[in-house]
C-alpha cells in the first residue's frame, strides 16, 4: 500500500502484546495490537501523516476531542506546515494537552457535531486552511488502514481483528486492507451506538449525546466510511459503561499498559462473545489519566 511507505518514516511499528490470563478468559489466543506506543500515543498519527503527505497546503485544520488533533499537529509540524484544532469544551485535559505539545493553535468549542463543525468552518473562512477531517477523508482512512497490514504481518494466523467504531476511520481503513480470510468486527459504546443502529437499518444516523466515558467513539460515523463498512457488511457488537471500564482495568493489570476507554471498547465486547479463533484487538490509543479525565 502506498500509504504504508509514505508514513513509515514517521511512525513506530508498534508491538503486538498477549496474556495467558486473557487467553484463557476468552478460549482463544488474543494479540493486542498498542496503538498507545504510536507517535502521539495512538493510532491516529497514521491516517493524519499520510492526507498531510499528500497537500500542498501550508496550513491545516481540524475538529477533534483530541487524538486526531495530536496527530495532525504532529503530522503539520514534521511538514513545516501550521495546523489549526477545532476542540470541544468537554475534551479530556491531557488530550488538550498533547495537542498542544505539538505546537498546534486550538479553537474551543460546543460539545456537539454540529458544534464542531461550524466552527471548523469559521477557522477555514478565516485562514485559508485545507481541513483534513478525523476520518471521512479517503487519506485518513488509508493510513489508518496500515494498522491491518502491519498486524496481519506480524501475526499470520490471526483469523479475526477487532476494533473500535467511532467516526469510522480504522474501521473503513482496516476493512478495506483485511487480507482474505481475515474477519473485521466492530464495537461501539451503547451510549454511541449511531454506528451499530445506521448499519441495521441501512441509513446513517446523527451523533447520539456526548455522554459516553470512551471520548475517542463520540463522533458519528462519516459518510464515506458508512459507505465503506455497509459495503463489507460490518458486524458491531455493544457494550456497557461498566464493561468498558471493567475492560480497561483488567487491560492494564494483565497486559501493563495504560489505555484509555475507548481502547477497552472492542476487548469489553468480545469478553461477551467469546472466539475459538486467534483474535486481534487493536488498542487504539493510551492518552488517559488515572483521574479519568
């Protein structure tokens, strides 16, 4: 994939980690793919690097709760370019603060989609900037997509990958680079099911209420990524508040890592749909704080 060899000089080949306690809890062997060792400390340096790779523009600009914000500062900055985040006022503090560490200006604003965007727009109106969005960008979703190559490669006999859905940019990118044979399954927060809901009934659906502890899996699913995960027809399982947090915890005692709740999201759901076959979980990301916020 092209996207792979344009990024790789930026980014770490992050490690695939197990646990026999988590194979036995789930009856298969399981590879976490960290995500929390990537530049910025997770996955979404990837898709950001490769759309900035790709532009000649000297500014850019987002919408982000955090992540992808990082990302794209880090990404503007390793291509002398300015990058500008739209951030809304619930964003987690240390989010905020990673953004900031890579020399990115941020824009606050509401909680909602809506809110997002329309300041969004303001900053392109008053800078010219190109937007790279978090995920509805054919760039974003290809470099997220390298993830996939680099598990499959790493772990040959993996049979199913699992992973988070929240705008939809890892899904789309991973789904689209599975190797044959290889099973993608989504999960999402039930208080940000949008996704699971749009694919059931065949037609996206708006940004459910900001309430869900997993930050990173507030967004609604994009339009182009809906597109791409109804066309492979992807399965995406539910779960609880408490289970998230359940699952996060028992992450970080048995795999000793820090990850943030949305990271836990896809380990919570196949914990309640146990796999008789080797199983990756990508751990999207470890930018959380023992506060929570």
């Amino acid at each position: 994939m092209q996207a792979a060899s344009r990024i790789a000089p930026c980014l770490h080949e992050t490690p695939v980690l197990t646990s026999r306690s988590i194979d036995q809890l789930v009856g298969a062997p399981v590879y976490f793919k960290c995500e929390m060792f990537q530049r910025t400390g997770s996955f979404k340096a990837r898709g950001a690097l490769n759309a900035v790779g790709q532009t000649g523009a000297e500014v850019v600009a987002t919408h982000s709760s955090g992540n992808h914000g990082a990302a794209l500062a880090y990404a503007a900055r390793e291509a002398g370019k300015q990058a500008i985040v739209v951030v809304p006022d619930d964003a987690s503090a240390a989010k905020v603060a990673n953004i900031e560490r890579y020399e990115a200006e941020t824009v606050g604003c509401g909680p909602t989609q809506d809110d997002r965007e329309s300041t969004l727009a303001e900053v392109v109106r008053r800078t010219g900037a190109e937007v790279v969005h978090p995920y509805d960008d054919y760039r974003v979703i290809a470099g997220q997509g390298t993830v996939m190559l680099e598990l499959s490669r790493q772990v040959p006999s993996i049979a199913e990958v699992w992973l988070p859905v929240g705008g939809g940019g890892l899904a789309s990118g991973c789904v689209v680079a599975a190797p044959d044979g290889v099973r993608v399954v989504g999960a999402e927060p039930e208080l940000a099911g949008d996704a699971a809901l749009g694919l059931e009934l065949g037609e996206r659906q708006p940004q459910m209420p900001p309430r869900t502890v997993a930050d990173g899996l507030r967004a609604a699913l994009g339009r182009r990524n809906f597109g791409i995960l109804q066309s492979y027809g992807l399965d995406i399982h539910l779960v609880s508040e408490s289970e998230i947090i359940d699952a996060q915890q028992l992450l970080m005692s048995c795999l000793k890592v820090i990850v943030e709740p949305s990271s836990a999201v896809p380990f919570a759901a196949l914990l309640k749909t146990p796999s008789d076959r080797p199983v990756g979980v990508v751990l999207t990301g470890g930018n959380w704080r023992a506060d929570g916020y």
